[in-house]
C-alpha cells in the first residue's frame, strides 16, 4: 500500500507506476481516468473511552467546539469542513495537527482531544478509541478505484475490481 497525495498518485498512475488508485476525491475525475464507485462512508467523531461523548449516541458539531482538536492534515475533508463551520458558526481549534492517521489515533487514544475521521479509518483493534457519527451535518465520503482504461483489461485488474465492487 501506497500512501500519498491524491496528486501524487495520479501521477504515479500516469506514469503507469500504478494500476489501480483507491481514492475519495473531491470531484469524479475526467477522462481519460475510469472511476469505479466502491463504497460511501460517514464521518465520525473519534474520543478515548473516558469522554464525556461516551454518553451520546451522536454528536453535532457545535459540541466538538469546546473540545481541543486533532485536525487531520491529510484530510480530504478540510476544505469542505471549513466551509461548514463558516456557515454554522463553529470555531474548530487544532490543538494539534498531523498528517499520520496512526498519530492522531494515538492522541485520541491517550485523551489529548477528538478527530473527525471516516468511519471505516478506525482500527479494529482500537478498543479505547470509541466514536460516534457526526450530525448536523452529517458527512460522508465516497471511495472510489480510479483506474486507466487499458488497467481493466489486465485480468488481475478486472478481478479486483469486480470483488471489491461487490464486496
């Protein structure tokens, strides 16, 4: 596995260094890539086991305010987040930031603040790490395999791509 920019891996998948990107862009892409939709997640709120959030089954996002926050810098969301806290008045301050999934889990873990994460980038094995969705907004991504059309016709492509479609 691969781990990069969206940016950097379209050019590694131009450059035919990669057959195959999972992704959650932005916007579809336009030809010549192939986007094949694979799944939707929804955004949740990340906390150790001893917040006060246990005690909700979900959160809005004026809650999140008065906690301090992990901000997730790798995000595809960070755009689309500020504009959301613009309209909804809510002053979302980073106590810190990173751009490793593994670190902002870790300060979750230990109780140094909350993350907004997709639901499925949690750990299984993250058992002191709870969540709960994020409402009001609720906010969701979708993932897609982004793929050139003379990838599909490889069979090892073809297959992949029909298992995890119908996974």
């Amino acid at each position: 596995m691969i781990i990069d920019s969206e940016a950097g891996l379209l050019k590694q998948l131009e450059s035919d260094l990669l057959d195959l990107v999972i992704s959650a862009p932005a916007q579809l892409l336009a030809p010549p890539y192939q986007s094949t939709l694979l799944y939707t997640e929804r955004y949740v709120v990340a906390f150790n086991s001893k917040h006060r959030f246990n005690q909700l089954t979900k959160i809005d996002l004026k809650e999140i305010q008065s906690e301090p926050y992990l901000d997730r810098l790798n995000c595809e969301l960070r755009d689309k987040l500020r504009v959301i806290c613009q309209d909804q008045e809510v002053n979302l301050y980073a106590a810190y930031r990173s751009n490793s999934e593994d670190w902002i889990v870790n300060l979750v873990r230990t109780g140094m603040g909350v993350a907004l994460m997709p639901e499925y980038t949690l750990p299984l094995n993250a058992g002191d790490v709870q969540s709960r969705y994020l409402f009001n907004p609720e906010i969701s991504r979708q993932i897609y395999a982004i793929y050139y059309p003379h990838s599909k016709k490889k069979g090892e492509i073809k297959t992949l791509l029909t298992s995890l479609s119908h996974a």
